[in-house]
C-alpha cells in the first residue's frame, strides 16, 4: 500500500493534489501528517525525514520514493487506470492544464495562499491576480465546453480536476468572481465526499502557523475563521 506524507490540511495545497486524487479513485493509501514548523528551516529538517526535497507531498511504494505533486500523479497513473482521460485529446489537454497549475498563477498563489477554514475580502486586486483570474475562467470554460463536463476533461474526475483542488477553496475562501458555469463546477467539486472530508479535517485543525497565517492576514480583511480555537 501507498504511505502519502502530506502537511496541515488548511494552508498544503500541494499536499491536497495527491490526497484528493488518490481518494477520489478510491485507491488504497496510508496517509501520514506532519504539520509545518515554525520556520522554513524547520520544516526542511523534519520533512527530509522522509522525503529528500524536505518538501510535502512524497509517495512511498514500497523502497520507491516519489516526490512532487505532479511526478506522484504520473507514477500512480502508471499502476492505475483512471488519474488521467482515456480520450488522447482530452489527456494532452488536462495533462498541459495541470502542469500550467503546477508552474504557473504566481499572482493568484501568493495573493491568495490557501487557508480552507477562513473567509477574507481581498484588499486589491492587482492586475496580475486579475488577469490569473481572467486565464483560470478561460482555462476552466475550454475544459468544460470541449469535453462536456461535468469535470474538467470530461464525465470522470481526474489529475487536472485534482490539481486545480487547492483553487477551488481558494474561490470559495477570497470570495474570487468566476463566470456562472465555473461557479457550478466549483460547488461540484466542493460536495465531493473527498473534498469534503479534507475540508473537515481542516476545520478541526486547532494547530496555527504564524508565517502563514501572517501571509493571509497581509492580503485583506478577515471576515470568518471557522477553524476550532
């Protein structure tokens, strides 16, 4: 069985990618949770414990170590059927989507760092977040259109729909405007009963980060916490 080392559950999108993939496909795994430490440096030193990055998420199989969220979805889709389209036009679309996640929407990443558990309003909206915004509304909409939904490359959820998890609580936590269609999408994917579990999960989380909760407070206003005190 998979060993999954992943971070909170409120601030680790990358540690939500694999999490959600693997439960969504209903693949067997054992999770394992290390909180971040106060200090970048600190948490290097304990992650590197079991990962050679000193990063989250990493995938153990076995003797076999894998470490980023995008490797640990193409070594699954290795042993699994499902993590990516059978249609080749979808799957060239929905792997070019998630790696655009995975590299890129710097703006929408540091202006809106994930927090599920709170509801902020934005002070600004910088032109970058804004036109990352603009890309992430045109993205969605060509996935859905092109491939009939009700995901994003097509009637199964897969690795793209797992990579751009993280901004779904994004949406719903900054308050972000997306087109009506995409509106939808989201609520599909926030009732998913894995997403739904996470977002449980990070809303017991009584356990704060000052760096990242730092970060948060320096974009906009706080408007709810609804995170256990």
């Amino acid at each position: 069985m998979y060993t999954l080392h992943i971070a909170n559950r409120n601030y680790s999108s990358w540690s939500l990618r694999p999490w959600i993939l693997l439960t969504e496909l209903e693949i067997p795994f054992e999770e394992k949770l290390t909180p971040f430490q106060h200090g970048t440096s600190s948490s290097w030193t304990v992650f590197r414990a079991f990962c050679p990055t000193g990063k989250v998420p990493c995938l153990h199989d076995g003797d076999i170590t894998v470490w980023d969220s995008l490797s640990i979805a193409e070594y699954v889709a290795e042993q699994h059927a499902g993590v990516w389209p059978g249609d080749v036009r979808a799957r060239a679309w929905a792997r070019s989507a998630a790696a655009e996640m995975h590299s890129g929407f710097d703006a929408l990443r540091s202006h809106c760092p994930m927090n599920c558990g709170i509801r902020m309003q934005l002070n600004s909206m910088p032109a970058a977040l804004m036109r990352d915004i603009a890309r992430l509304n045109e993205l969605w909409s060509e996935g859905l259109a092109r491939f009939g939904g009700p995901f994003l490359a097509g009637a199964a959820f897969t690795a793209v729909d797992a990579f751009f998890a993280p901004v779904v609580y994004r949406i719903q936590s900054y308050q972000l405007s997306v087109d009506d269609a995409l509106r939808a999408y989201v609520q599909r994917m926030l009732v998913l009963p894995g997403m739904q579990r996470w977002y449980a999960a990070a809303l017991h989380e009584s356990w704060r980060d000052p760096d990242h909760e730092a970060e948060t407070l320096r974009q906009g206003t706080l408007l709810q916490d609804l995170r256990a005190a």
